[in-house]
C-alpha cells in the first residue's frame, strides 16, 4: 500500500471541499424533510423610505434550522434547491408565509396597536390604510415555472391582500437573455399591480437598453455599491455609478432601493443622492416577525 501514498495524499490534500461535498449532498437529500417538517422560517428586514425614515415593508428571508447543523442561511442552500427543483415548493411556501405575515401586521396597524395614533384619512377606516409591502425573492427556477400566476394570485387572494402589497425580487443575470414569452409572467403580475424589483443590480452585465423592455418597478442596487462609498473618501466610481443609476432608474419611472447600508455616513450620502428605499443593518438585521411589529411597523 505504500506505493499507494502518493495518490492518498493527493486525496486528502483537500479534506475541506470532500466535507463540503458530502455535506451538500446530505443537506440536498434532507430539504424535501424539511419542508415537510417545517424547519423553514422567515425573517424579515424593514425596507426604509430616506425621505422620513419610515417603514415601507420588509423583505422575507429563508432560513433553515437544521436538526444538526443548527440554523443555515439560505446561501447553504437555496442552490441545492434550485438545483433539485425543491425550490418551487420551498418558494411557494415562503410566499405564502410571508403574504400572511404581510396580512397580520396589517390588521395589527388597523387594530391601532402601539400609540394608537390614526393617520388613516376618509372615514376613519385603519383598513384604509396601505398595507405594509412584503418582498419575496423569486429563484430563476420559479420564475420559469407555469404556476407562478395563478400560485401568485391565489396566494393573495387567500389573504385579502392588494397585490401591490407585495413585492417580487428577481436578480437581473435571471432576466438577461429572457425573450418576450418568458418575461410574460412577470409582466403579467406588474399589470395586476405586483412589484417587481431587479434585486443585486449592478452586479451582473446588464444591459442598460434593455431596462426598459422588463416589466420592473424597482432597481436594488447592490450592496458592493454601498460598501464603496463607506470608503474616505468614497470611491468615485461608485459615486458616480450610483448617481448615474438613480438618474436613469428615475428617468425610467423606477424607484431605487440600496441594499447594505451598514452605516449614518452611508445612509446619507444615498439620500442625498436620491435613493428613494434602504435596506441595511444601519437600520436593522433581519429578524423575527414579532420585532418587526414591536420595534417598526406598529409604531
Ligand atoms: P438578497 O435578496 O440580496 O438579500 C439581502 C441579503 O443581504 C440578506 O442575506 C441580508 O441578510 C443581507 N443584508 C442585509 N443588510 C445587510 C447589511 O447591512 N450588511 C450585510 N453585510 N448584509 C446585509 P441572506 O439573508 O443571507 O440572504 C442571502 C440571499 O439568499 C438573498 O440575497 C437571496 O438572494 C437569497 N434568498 C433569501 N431568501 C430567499 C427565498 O426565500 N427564496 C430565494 N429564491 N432566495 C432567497
Ligand atoms: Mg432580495
Ligand atoms: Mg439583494
Ligand atoms: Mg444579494
């Protein structure tokens, strides 16, 4: 066997990525479980308007609480379940929860919780009020997928939610190269009043013409923007690409969201810049619905 110890320390010259192989595999094969026995949860980050500081909404975020690994972050796995397809279910699933929540923290605000101030108008109706916008990040998978429509509308319609009350999330590298026929579900939501956000923008090679052609109503600017400008001075490529970008989002009748927004200074330098929405542990972390209410949206 000794001639064999060259091969075998070729071999283990990389436990780490023959761990992680296995370690794919064995998560892979277990999300089917976890869907069925609820080891997906959400949490939620507020969206933040710049102009006064108040919550628009909040993104849902996935996690897993693995019976071994504890809680992973959805980088662990939302691929495998891309990969595997589980994502449709895991999606509609996340949408549903998360347009639930959407529902709760609604009826919560029109039970006048918190100061109990009303700055409802007409006739004094809190359900008048405009429902607290949730964001559900949509994989290419889901995007591609024939129940997205119907799936979408029963969703809110199961809750009594407008469907401008929620927000989809697609990156643009999803959306590069989709011809008509595939932007046609997408464009199908915007035209029953769904948000659409292009979610990481910037990071992948858009093509600019072509923003006018997708059926989004908002641009997420990724957060490797955010972070040049925390730089002193800021990094004058990314000041510039970001004005540029809120310029031309603006001229297009799209608002701009920043995601990553870490810090004060950032915070205002993209206000100042016209950012509309922030998103950004300046503001708060992702956490579990019942914060949200209590520290932002009930108040
Ligand atoms: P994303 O949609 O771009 O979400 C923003 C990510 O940035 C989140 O990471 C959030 O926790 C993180 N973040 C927010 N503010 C800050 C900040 O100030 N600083 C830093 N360093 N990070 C911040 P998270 O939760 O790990 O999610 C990662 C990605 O996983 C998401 O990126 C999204 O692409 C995907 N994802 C999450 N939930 C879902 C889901 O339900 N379905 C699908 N298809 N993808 C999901
Ligand atoms: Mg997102
Ligand atoms: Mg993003
Ligand atoms: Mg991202």
């Amino acid at each position: 066997r000794a001639k064999d110890a060259g091969g075998s320390r070729y071999e283990l010259a990389d436990p780490d990525s023959d761990a992680r192989a296995i370690d794919r595999h064995s998560l892979t094969t277990r999300l089917p479980a976890a869907l069925e026995w609820d080891e997906f949860f959400l949490e939620y980050q507020p969206l933040i308007r710049m102009s006064d500081g108040h919550v628009e909404g909040a993104e849902a975020l996935v996690r897993w609480k693995h019976p071994v690994h504890g809680r992973l972050g959805p980088d662990r796995f939302i691929p495998l379940a891309e990969h595997t397809g589980l994502i449709v279910p895991l999606g509609r699933w996340v949408m549903e929860q998360a347009v639930r929540q959407a529902c709760a923290w609604h009826e919560e605000r029109g039970k006048g919780g918190g100061n109990g101030k009303k700055k409802n108008g007409k006739n004094g109706d809190a359900l008048a009020e405009r429902p607290l916008r949730v964001n559900v990040n949509l994989s290419p998978r889901q995007l591609h997928h024939p129940d997205l429509v119907p799936d979408t509308i029963a969703v809110l319609e199961a809750a009594g939610m407008p469907p401008s009350s929620l927000c989809l999330e697609v990156t643009e590298s999803a959306l590069i190269g989709a011809d008509e026929d595939e932007l046609k579900p997408l464009r199908q939501l915007a035209e029953l009043g769904v948000e659409i956000a292009l979610d990481d923008f910037g990071t992948g090679y858009s093509n600019l013409a072509n923003l006018r052609r997708l059926p989004a109503t908002t641009l997420k600017l990724d957060r490797s923007f955010t972070q040049g400008l925390q730089q002193h001075p800021a990094d004058p490529v990314d000041v510039t690409f970001v004005e540029g970008i809120v310029t031309l989002a603006h001229a297009l009748g799209l608002a701009v969201t920043v995601e990553g927004v870490e810090t004060e200074h950032q915070a205002a330098q993209l206000r100042d810049m016209g950012c509309d929405t922030a998103q950004g542990w300046y503001y708060a972390r992702p956490g579990p619905a019942s914060t949200f209410v209590q520290g932002f949206a009930v108040t």
